[in-house]
C-alpha cells in the first residue's frame, strides 16, 4: 500500500537534462543569461538611438526624442 517508491523512467537522453532535471547551479548560470540578455539589449538600444532619424518633424512629443541624438536636429521645436 502507499503511493511512494519507484517511478518508471525510460533511459532516455535529452538536452535538456532528462525527465527531471536538477541542473548544478541553475541560479548561477540564470543569472549570466540575464547579464548576457541585459548586455545585448543594452548595446541594441544605443545603436537604435544613435540612428534614429526623422525627416518629418512629428505633430505631437514622441518618448523616444528624450534619448535620441539627433532631436533637436529634426524637430527645432523642441525645448
């Protein structure tokens, strides 16, 4: 009686680690994949800002004029 005990596990090999996986220092190696992700985004971003552009000055405020390089170029309205 008593649910406890074996399970059936076929051997199987996966990348991922198994049927159960118990990675070793799967809070270690989240975190640098959360580093490498903040990185890459990071450096994404302030080559978006350097290149942005816009040839027709907007009718209303745009968020991303406060980071942009070349603002106060394309719209002279702005403070």
């Amino acid at each position: 009686m008593g649910g406890g005990g074996w399970f059936y596990v076929p051997k199987v090999w996966s990348p991922a680690g198994g049927w159960w996986p118990t990675p070793v220092a799967w809070k270690r190696n989240t975190a640098v994949c959360a580093f490498g992700i903040c990185v890459v985004s990071s450096m994404i971003f302030k080559v978006s800002a350097d290149k942005e552009r816009r040839p027709i000055a907007p009718y209303k405020h745009i968020p991303s004029q406060r980071w942009c390089k070349h603002a106060k170029e394309d719209d002279p309205s702005l403070p």
